[in-house]
C-alpha cells in the first residue's frame, strides 16, 4: 500500500469509526448510517487539507461510495 | 471509554477529537451516581456547532468529567430557548454555550451599506445588536440556572473604510469594539453569564485562519479545524473553574528557574537576574508569577540548596522581585522533591491535586511527577526567555469570581507562617489558641457575601461534611426559602483577617435542623472555630424551638479532617444510609454546644 492509501484509509476509518479493514470501495453513503451529511464534510474538508486539494461542490455532492471518492481523488491527484 | 480518550491524549487533533466523540455517543454511556462529576452541557448558536460541541466535550471529559451533551439546530437557538418543552430544557443544564455569530443578526447589506450609514444609523444598530444578544442572554438565564458562556464578536480584519477607519466617530472595528464594550458592561455585575472573550482568543490565534472558507460555505460550520480545539480550551476553563478544578499554589525551584545559573557555584554575583539579558527574561519570569501571587495563587519554593545561599539571593539581590514574605513555605534542603512537596502540600494545608510544579530539571519533574501523578508537572521551555510565556499560557487559575479573600491570601499565608512559630512556642494548644485573640463572626449570608460563599461551596474538599456543590441560584434559593438557611463564618485574630472562610447549610424540618452542608476553608483548620460555628447554629435552633440538630457527613477521599466533627461534639445515634450518608444526632434537651472560651463570637 502506499502512502497515499494509508492516509486516506486512516481518514475514512476515523471519520467512519470502524476498522481500516472494513473499509471497502463498494461502502455506500445511503446504506452506512456514521456516514451523514456532517461526516461527510469532514470527510471532505480532511481530505483536503491532508492532500492540498479542493472538491467543487458538484463533485462533493456526487461521491456516493468510497470507489467513487478514490476515483475522484485519482483524477485528482495525477500530474 | 478509556481506550477513546488515551487516543485522544496521543493526538488532540480536530478529526480526533471527533472521531472520539461520536465514538462515545455510540456508547450511550450512563451517567454516574456521583453527580458532581456531570457536566451537562449545550451548545447553541446561530451556525453548525457539532464540531464545537465535540471538541468541548471530548476535552471536559479529558478532565475527568462525565459530559452529556445537546447540540442545537442550524441557527434554531432563538425557538430553543423560547419553547419550553425543547431538547434544550430536557435536562436541567449546567453549562449552556450560546455561540453567536454578529453577522447573522445583521442586515445582509450592512458590511455593502455601512460606509453610507450615517453615525446615527451606526449607533442606533450597534445598541440593538447589543440589545439583541443580551435579551437572549437574560431569557436563558431565567429559564435555567445554567453556567451562560456567551462569546463576544470578533472585530473585523477588513474594513471598506481602509487604513482610515478610526478616524471617523464609528468606523466598522469601533462598531464592533463599541459593541464588545457594551456587552461586558452589561454583563459584568452578572455572576451567571460569562461573556467569553472571542475577539481576544481569535486575535491570539490569528484572525485571518480562525474560519475555513469551504466548509463555511458548505456546511457553516464557522471555525477552522485547526482554531476549533483551541475556542474549545476558552471554554473547558470555565467549566474547570465552575467545577473547582483549580490550582491554587505553584511551587517553585529556584537556580535555572527563578534565576540563572547555580548559586551555590556562581555565588550572588554571578547568577542571571538584572535587567539586561541573560538575567531580564528571569525578572519578567518573576513578574508573572508576582502578578498572580496578587491574584490570590499560592506561591512555595522547592530547591535543592544550602539554605542560606538561597536566602541570600531573596534578601540581598537588587533585581530580585520575589520576596520570602511571597512564600507561604520553602523548602531548600538536599532531601528529594516529591517528599518536600508532599511536606510543603502538609504545611500550607491543601491537596496536591492544587499543585503547580515549576522546575528546570526534567530529571526532578519526571521523580515528582511518578510519586504525585496529581500534581501539574510543567513541561518547562529549555529555554529561559519562554519561562513567562509559558506560566501566561498555563490557564489553570480560573475561578469564577475573584473575592477580597484571593487578593489578601498572600498576606494570611504570612500571618499562617506566624502563628505556626507561636504554636510551636506555646505549652499547650489551650495556650496557644488564647494568645491568637480569635474572633468569629456568624451571620445569614448577604449578598455582599454570597460570591465567596458559592466559591467556598464550589472548592472546598478537606473540611467539608458533605462535598455538596450549589451553584449562585441554588444558594440564593436556599436563602429565600423560610425552611432553610445559609450562614457564612469570618474569622479574625491578632495576625490578620482570613474573611469568610466558612458555610453552613441549614434546611429546617419541623423540630429538626438538618445540617445539610458544613464547610471551612482548610485556612482556618486547627483553631476549633467550628465549635463556635456548631454553637452557633445551636443557639439559633434553640431559639426557634427546634428538639434535634441532625449532621451529615458523606465521606470523600479529601474530606477524612472532616470525619469526627458531630462526634466530637457530642452527636450521637450515628446511622449510616445504604448510599453512604452517615447521620448524627444532637439531642437539644440533653446536649448542647459551647462557644469556646477564647473565642469571642460577633452575633449581628
């Protein structure tokens, strides 16, 4: 694993509250209670500050699952 | 519980704090019998104020209290307080944050408008901004008997009128400050609500940082990660000073910490203190230290030296600022640390758990620290000329409200140092007690008295039969109820006036007086004025017709001094109740108590 994984699966699992093992890409927001309107701006604004980067609120809105949010910080992240 | 906390103690960040405290809600933790350590507490106020809440939350229980926590709606403050049957009221409150935001009051147009606002107009808005806050204030004050902490407003950075703004009568910063001044005023003769300081927390942080402009936008969450935690430790020190969790003393070692150098080698002129550097930064050190010594803190000295070297520094060094009369007790021998303090603690009569240990030496802070986990062990700076900013930035003195006994302590601990030379002098206790000219004075407590004697209520440990807490309203409660009573003692004798350093609770059931709360200052322990005090309360039972006198006495961990009161003075039948409650009984036909004879008791 990389860096970059360690430190977002560190994020999610505290954000979320449960094991960094039991964090997969298919953990959608609709079905995971911990996972409400005021943890997912922390969620967010974590991500942002520990990555240095900004989600337009489109994209915030959009991020449904963790895939999504690793697809998005992909995007992201590439030079 | 435990495990949440530690992680929290590793790493105090925002997430963490959180983190943890969602974890903990998802306990659903009970709380515990002893109601003393509950700090129930709301957060309300005109923004989302979760992250606020958790972090004030997660830090009080830091402390060691148990914290059940309400978070109001997004800006729903004004129905909550209003509705009568809200969450808000659910619970009877002890500590109730009103977090307020000046611009959502405002007109959406004031900051575009205001350059064009006339001085009136200006004026006429800053008092119904003022007017507003405080009639919320003043509504939740009669509603609950709740702690208040309402924040005050944060001067603007940024003005349209530029560099310029204070030269007009009412610039946008003069608005605000205008307002800041106006609250305080206001509010300063209340002993309920608290105006915290904001602007002032803000500006120490960095104004330009305390909001982060995305999750404001996206969530109106009003403060930054990083300046949350920080608003959250403003205002853990009112509940720490509201819950008697204060220090009262600061021990002191002395080479590389008062002064620089050693002076048992370096000799007097070669230690470090003058007015110049190296030897300012120690000054200023012990201008800090002189300031809160003035403000009633407790000040001892712990060094390993030959004494005499030691003293020399205090009696004959021109820039030395601390005198030994600023020393309720010194201990400057060769013995180990934590046995001195333990003395010191012994000597000037209180718990080491209202200790402060200053020292230079991590090897002496590591050894006092092992021994007395309960003492505040600084992590002193390496170097010297952050000694002051440190003791400035401890923020462990906070008492609700500061009396004309915090400011005269100093003195009474010298008068203290006195009359423990004439006790050792004397043949007899009898003999000494004589020689004091002790005088007592016993009254129902007057307004005048009534902030002293919430503050004895709130920190008194050792001698205290009950350890009950009453806050400002429960006590003027008790004083307006005709089935009760509160009574303060000041004692005087030839080497000083200790004020008010005693409290009784008396709650009348038919023929019987009920000793509810019966309390000293550890000051005056030693001098059997509680025997004038029972007496007292004797006398006046007698006089309304009451048959029995009945005490309690709730052991403690502190409060052992305590444990023999009623049965010294001759209560009897003790039975103890299944929470631990033990009741004395003074029969009044039988029994009764006598005003010590050299005591001279002052009845009004």
């Amino acid at each position: 694993m990389t860096d970059f994984d360690n430190k977002l699966l560190d994020i999610l699992s505290r954000v979320f509250r449960i094991d960094q093992g039991e964090i997969t890409d298919n953990l959608k927001r609709k079905d995971f209670e911990p996972w409400d309107s005021m943890a997912h701006l922390m969620l967010i604004s974590e991500i942002e500050n520990e990555f240095e980067i900004f989600f337009e609120d489109e994209e915030v809105v959009d991020i449904w699952t963790v895939g999504d949010l690793k697809k998005i910080l992909n995007q992201k992240m590439s030079p | 519980m435990n495990e949440i906390l530690e992680s929290v103690r590793k790493d105090p960040s925002y997430l963490s704090l959180w983190s943890a405290y969602k974890k903990i809600q998802d306990l659903d933790l009970k709380a515990p019998e002893d109601d003393t350590n509950t700090v129930r507490l709301a957060v309300i106020g005109s923004t989302t104020l979760e992250p606020l809440a958790a972090c004030v939350d997660i830090k009080t229980r830091l402390e060691g209290f148990h914290v059940e926590t309400f978070v109001g709606g997004f800006n729903t403050y004004r129905q909550e307080i209003l509705n009568k049957s809200s969450d808000l009221y659910k619970v009877k409150r002890d500590v109730i944050i009103l977090s307020i935001d000046a611009w959502s009051i405002l007109d959406k147009m004031f900051l575009s408008n205001f350059v064009r606002m006339s001085e009136k107009d200006r004026q006429a808005t800053q008092k119904e901004l003022v007017e507003d806050i405080l009639s919320i204030v003043s509504n939740l004050e009669s509603t609950t008997s709740a702690l208040v902490l309402v924040n005050n407003l944060v001067v603007p950075v940024f003005t349209p009128l530029g560099v310029v703004d204070n030269k007009q009568k009412i610039g946008l910063r003069r608005f605000f400050e205008g307002a800041n001044i106006l609250l305080a005023e206001k509010l300063e003769k209340n002993s309920r609500i608290f105006l915290v300081d904001l602007d002032a927390v803000a500006g120490a942080f960095g104004k330009t940082r305390i909001t982060n402009w995305n999750t404001w936008y996206r969530g109106s969450i009003p403060f930054s990660d990083e300046f949350t935690p920080i608003l959250a430790d403003e205002y853990v020190r009112y509940i720490r000073a509201m819950k008697g969790r204060t220090k009262k003393c600061i021990v002191v070692d002395l080479d590389n910490t008062l002064w620089g150098g050693i002076i048992g080698e370096d000799g007097i002129e070669g230690i470090k203190l003058g007015n110049t550097s190296p030897g300012i930064e120690y000054v200023e050190f012990q201008r800090s230290l002189l300031s809160l010594y003035n403000r009633g803190i407790i000040l001892a000295v712990c060094s390993k030296n030959n004494p005499d070297d030691a003293l020399r520094v205090f009696r004959e060094h021109p820039s030395q600022v601390l005198k030994e009369d600023h020393f309720a007790a010194m201990r400057i021998n060769w013995q180990n640390k934590a046995a001195n303090i333990e003395e010191l603690a012994k000597e000037i009569n209180i718990g080491l758990d209202s200790m402060v240990f200053l020292d230079d030496n991590p090897v002496e802070r590591a050894q006092v620290s092992q021994v007395h986990p309960e003492i505040l062990v600084v992590d002193m700076p390496k170097n010297p000329r952050l000694y002051r900013e440190m003791i400035e930035s401890l923020n462990v003195f906070d008492v609700l409200s500061i009396t004309s006994e915090d400011i005269a302590r100093g003195e009474m601990y010298v008068g203290k140092r006195k009359r423990t030379e004439l006790e050792r002098s004397a043949t007899s206790i009898e003999d000494f007690l004589r020689t004091l000219d002790l005088k007592v004075r016993i009254k129902e407590v007057s307004d005048f008295d009534t902030p002293r004697v919430v503050q004895l209520i709130g920190k008194t440990n050792q001698f205290n039969l009950t350890t009950r807490r009453y806050s400002d309203v429960e006590v003027s409660n008790y004083r307006k109820s005709s089935d009760a009573a509160v009574y303060s003692m000041t004692v005087h004798d030839k080497f000083g006036d200790e004020g008010v350093v005693g409290v009784a609770i008396v709650k009348k059931k038919g023929g019987d007086w009920w000793i509810d709360s019966l309390l000293m200052s550890c000051r005056v322990i030693g001098r059997s004025v509680e025997t004038a005090f029972l007496a007292k309360i004797v006398a006046d039972a007698r006089k309304a017709k009451a048959t029995r006198i009945i005490g309690e006495y709730v052991p403690t961990k502190k409060n052992p001094p305590a444990a023999d009161l009623y049965e010294r003075h001759g209560f009897g039948m003790p039975t103890t109740s299944d929470a631990g409650v033990t009741s004395w009984i003074l029969n009044l036909d039988e029994q009764t108590i006598d005003v010590p004879e050299w005591i001279e008791l002052i009845e009004e």
